[in-house]
C-alpha cells in the first residue's frame, strides 16, 4: 500500500478515487493469470469478493464458495469440482447471538455474559435448570456451589 500510495500522489485521480478506496478495503489478494483476486472487507462482518481479468480488464463479483474455490486452486491447482467437500454449519448457527455492534467486537465473553444473563433473568422457567446443575455439584456429600434451602 504504501508504494501505491507514493505514486498516487503525484496522481490525484488515482489517489482520491475509487480504486485507491477499495485497495485501502483488501485484505487479501490472490494472483492466478490472468486473474487477481481480491478479498474486501467494507466493515466489520461485511465483506465483498472480486476477481480483475487484468488481460480483458473484467471485473467480475465472486461468491463466498466461489472465492474460496479460486483460494484452493493457489495450493492445489485446478479442482475437481465432483469431490468438493462443502459443510453448512448454519442450521448450528442460527439461534445463537451475534454481535450487531462495532464495540462488541473483540469482547465475545462479555457479549455472550450479557446475552444468557438477560435471557435467563426474563424467563424465569430458564433458571431451574441453572439451579438443579448448580446444586448437583458436591465432594463428600456437601454442596460446593449452591447450599440447599431449609
């Protein structure tokens, strides 16, 4: 970036459009002639997938799978696409939280913390379980986490 950046500077369309912003955005770029392959991400959790033929100067949008099959063909070369593992872990995924603010990010503890801690203080029927694993725990037959109430 920074050798971008010093020959855009003599050139302010280049360094003041869109190319320059998007540049700024990759993470990741793959090179495959006469493809280049760019990972963008736009914010947090959001990102874009391109490839440039940098011959015809074609810029084509590239799913998730897709990138991730143009990353496989770096290492491996050409793939079979017949005997392409694929697993889905989103039906795992679905009702677990996700974090929708930038400041969550990095403090998944803490999320989680707030999230159980709030969805168990509004069901009250949540807690039983909590309670009856709490007081399962002992050592020589006295409670080490919850004493029974008398």
């Amino acid at each position: 970036m920074a050798e971008f950046d010093a020959i855009s500077k003599e050139d302010t369309k280049l360094h003041d459009g869109a190319f320059h912003e998007v540049l700024k955005s990759t993470q990741e770029a793959i090179v495959l002639p006469p493809w280049v392959t760019l990972s963008i991400r736009l914010r947090p959790g959001v990102w874009e997938y391109i490839r440039v033929n940098v011959n015809a100067l074609v810029v084509e949008e590239l799913s998730v799978a897709e990138y991730l099959r143009f990353k496989e063909e770096l290492v491996d070369g050409s793939s079979n696409d017949n005997f392409l593992l694929e697993l889905d872990f989103k039906s795992l995924t679905s009702s677990f939280p996700r974090p929708t603010l930038t400041k969550s990010i990095g403090n998944g503890v803490e999320f989680l913390n707030r999230h159980l801690s709030a969805k168990m203080f509004h069901d009250k029927d949540s807690m039983h379980p909590l309670l009856d694993f709490l007081r399962t725990h002992a050592c020589k037959g006295k409670p080490l986490i919850c004493l029974p109430r008398h």
